[in-house]
C-alpha cells in the first residue's frame, strides 16, 4: 500500500531530473555536439566581448618615425645602339655634342625605393634596383634631391649600397629581425607605382624563407603587406618604427602584389653593409664544388635511412675542394659538425666560412663513412665566375 502512495513521487521525481539534465546538456554544454551518434566536444568562448590585443590602434607612430627614411630612386640607362666612335674625343663632343650619338640610342628610367640608414648619406636599396644605371637620382620626403654614387653591391643577396652628399639626413634605427615571430605586424613603406610614398601593413607569412631562385643566397622574411613595383630596397618596419627588412620581390601572376612578398632581413643587410663599406664587396668562403640536395629518390638509390644532406655532383679542377681531395659523388652530411639538410643550407655554411679556415666535412663515401678537411678560398665574383659553393 505506501509504495503505490510512493510510486506517483517517484515517476515525478525521474520526470524532473530528466528535464534538468536536457536543460544542463543544451545550455551548460553548450559545446557539445552530436555525430552519427557520438558526442564531440569543442572549446568555445565563454566572453561575449571581442578580446583586445597589446597592438596600437594606429601605425602613425611608427611610419612618422621612419618614413622620413625611406627614399624614391630614380635610375637612367642608356640603351640601344653604339655611339660613333669619335664620341669618345672629348674636343669632338664639346663641338658637336649629340649629333654622332646613335638615333637608336634612348633613356630607359626605371622607379625603386631606398633607406636611408647613416646620417653620412649612406643608403641601401636592392641591387636590381641600381644595377646597369648611368645615373641614379634619390628624392627625399622633405623634397630634397640629389645624385647617388654606388659605394658596392652584392648581387647575390640583392643588396646595394648608394651615398649621397646632403646634410641633416633622417636615418632609419635597425630592429632585431632575428627576433621575429609568424604574425607580428610589419609596415612595408616605398614608392610602387611612382605615385609617391605610400604605406602597407601585414604580417610576418614566415621566416628563412630559401629555394624561390631570387637570389644566390636567400634567407626571406614573407609577409602579406602589399608590396608592389617600385616598392623594391623600400623599408619593411615593425610597430616601432625599426628596420627590420629591405623590400625585394613578390609573388604574382599578374605583376600585382597577392599577398606574398619578400624582404632581405635587416640583419642580414648590416652584414653586407659593413662587409661592402670595409672591403668594397662581400667576402664569402668558396669550395668549388657543384652540389645536388639529397632527394627521396636518391636517398633510396644511395641506400640512406632519410633524405638529408647534399652530394657533390662536380668538383672544378684546382680548386679548394680538388686539393682537399673531395671526389664527385661524395655525400655529405656534415660541415664542421653540423647537420646538413639541404644544398641552401651547405652553401650557406661554406659562405660563412671565411676564406683560409678549415672546413671539416664528413659523410658517404662508395658507401662507407668518410671525413676530410679543406681550406676555403676566396669566392669569385659571380659576373666572371660560375656559381658554384
């Protein structure tokens, strides 16, 4: 008799429990849901305000710190035909001046960007910006202009360095580009188009990036910034208003920037600098050897357990490897104790080797293990010699 007294309570008392757990389940988990049958969980934010970041709410800071900098380039070739001959007698040209000069010959003009990085008049831009120029002409923010003098330039980094003879220049502060991380804010500031100075902000895509066949030597920061024709030796700067790339080149089909552009980091640039202002070029180790990276492909022929390191597909005859006795086929593995991943990385290691040190290498020989040392020598210049490491 009390348990059927009972029984109402207990069917009202499971009818309320249910309905608190359907309650509980829709609105306490509200990230919970249901897949053929099985619960999958996922995290969602619980704040129903946007989440503010430490990032100003504006970059005039920055860009007035560092625009002042940043300089048009204006280049002049001189393309066509030969002149006559006698043009070159400076009492016939200042008698007859143009009239014997080639009528194919013309003036081809070309735009870039430069930084201005020493109150000495000192500035880099891109070497392709530069390269083959008859006359360079720089124009600064505050309408200044004058005549710029290549002091050297690296062609196989893209890096050139120009001086000007004007008083009172505004130059840039060099950030720590090896401080960079994928996400921070980067402005990209230049001259694309000709249109004038002009700002573009992004982020950092990535670092190191290597292997575009831009450059001979390639270590990039990627960034999404606009970077447009013109805007090349510009200056890529952070939220503070520092250096922290030189402008180089984009990625588009259409000759428009889609959001994948490159920059020469700034640390990279001041070991150019110094190394052009002190020597008149860069000096960089040199082996003479032609090198292949170590495919899937062929780590499976050579019998390797992962594809890593180079082999050595040439070897020039009486250079530094050849005395060495380094042999075509050779894998390696190793320089001077450090891994070798790829053939970007060994010509890196062999450049920064200063010429007349050691360079041990070890790796695959025939099959069996193998070390040897060679001396560096000094790396030719790439307009009369090969590119090989």
């Amino acid at each position: 008799m009390l348990v059927r007294k009972l029984l109402p309570y207990f069917a009202q008392g499971i009818a309320i429990g249910l309905v608190i757990g359907l309650i509980f389940y829709f609105f306490a988990v509200p990230n919970a849901i249901q897949q053929q049958g099985a619960v999958v969980e996922i995290k969602e934010s619980q704040n129903a305000r946007v989440v503010s970041t430490d990032g100003p709410a504006s970059y005039a800071n920055a860009v007035e710190i560092a625009a002042p900098s940043v300089v048009n380039i204006n280049t002049t070739k001189l393309v066509g035909g030969r002149q006559h001959p006698l043009y070159n007698d400076p009492i016939f040209r200042r008698f007859f001046d143009d009239q014997y000069r080639s009528p194919t010959q013309r003036r081809d003009n070309s735009l870039g960007s430069g930084v201005i990085i020493s109150e000495q008049g000192y500035i880099i831009t891109n070497n392709h910006v530069i390269a083959g120029a008859d006359e360079i002409q720089v124009s600064l923010t505050d309408g200044r202009q004058a005549t710029a003098q290549v002091v050297g330039s690296d062609p196989e980094t893209d890096v050139a360095v120009l001086k000007i003879a004007l008083h009172n220049l505004p130059s840039i502060t060099f950030g720590r580009s090896d401080l960079l991380r994928v996400g921070d804010v980067v402005l990209a500031i230049g001259n694309p188009f000709g249109v004038g100075q002009t700002v573009t902000q992004g982020i950092v895509s990535a670092t190191e990036r290597s292997h575009l066949g831009i450059a001979t030597y390639e270590n990039f920061i990627q960034t999404d910034a606009a970077i447009n024709p013109g805007n090349s030796g510009g200056a890529l700067i952070n939220a503070a208003g520092e250096l922290i790339g030189i402008n180089t080149a984009i990625y588009s089909r259409s000759g428009g920037s889609q959001g994948v552009g490159f920059a020469i980091p700034a640390d990279i640039v001041k070991i150019v600098m110094k190394q052009v202002l002190e020597f008149g070029r860069v000096i960089r180790g040199w082996l003479g050897v032609e090198i292949q990276t170590i495919t899937p492909a062929l780590a499976e022929s050579f019998g390797l357990p992962e594809a890593r390191g180079i082999i050595i597909a040439g070897v020039m005859p009486q250079g530094p490897a050849d005395h060495a006795g380094v042999e075509t086929g050779d894998i390696i593995l190793q320089m001077n104790g450090q891994l070798v991943t790829d053939g970007t990385e060994a010509l890196n290691l062999i450049a920064q080797t200063p010429p007349g040190s050691e360079l041990k290498m070890s790796g695959i020989r025939r099959g069996q293990p193998f070390s040897i040392t060679a001396l560096t020598s000094r790396r030719p210049l790439p307009e009369s010699h090969t590119r090989s490491p």
